[in-house]
C-alpha cells in the first residue's frame, strides 16, 4: 500500500513540473492563429479563464469555449493569464452546438 502511494506522488510531482515547464517557456505562434477578417471567422472576447482554457463572448449572444489544446498547450491558469486576459479579443473560427451547450471555438487554422 505505501508503495503504491509513494509512486502516485512521484507521478504527481513530475506532472507538477512539466507544467510548470511549460508555464515558463511556451510560446503562441500567431503566425498560425485566425487574424481579423479571415473568412469564416468572428470576433470573440475573452469572459472568463478557467483551467482548461477559455469562455468567450461571440457577437451573436452566444457562448464558447476555447479549449487550451486548440492553442496547442495544456492550460493551467498561470499559462493562459499570460497568453490572452479578460477582455481581449480573439479572432475564432465558431461551431455551433445546437444541443443548449456552449459553441466550440478554434483558433489555429490548420484546425478542423
């Protein structure tokens, strides 16, 4: 038994430290994000940071989330404070969830 935790809080500890890692040294490439007025896209402000990435305001009325990995990094909050704040605007490229849920969003554009 206290093997096995022992192993569990290695894990813990190295997952803790890749992400910090990551905090410290990603990058975004914005040569690769949607600029404003490419076809097919809308602007959306930032709402809230949550761990996982973003809740958007779209012009629509609608909501969207923005996942971290469509950014191409594992989120934490400290990372997306960095990369984009409440408030910003993004260039997104939206789809809509008709089920009541939250629209998917995409940034990159070599996303599907």
């Amino acid at each position: 038994m206290r093997m096995k935790q022992y192993r569990r809080e290695a894990m813990h500890r190295q997952q803790a430290l890749a992400i910090e890692e990551e905090e410290r040294n990603f990058q975004l490439d914005q040569s690769k994000l949607y600029q404003k007025g490419d076809p097919g896209t809308v602007q959306g402000i930032v709402k809230e940071i949550i761990t996982v990435g973003y809740f958007m305001k779209l012009p629509d009325g609608r909501e969207g989330l923005l996942p971290c990995m469509e950014l191409g990094c594992t989120g934490g909050i400290p990372l997306l404070t960095r990369l984009f704040k409440v408030g910003d605007e993004i260039t997104v490229r939206q789809q809509k969830m008709y089920d009541g849920g939250k629209d998917k969003l995409f940034a990159k554009k070599d996303s599907t």
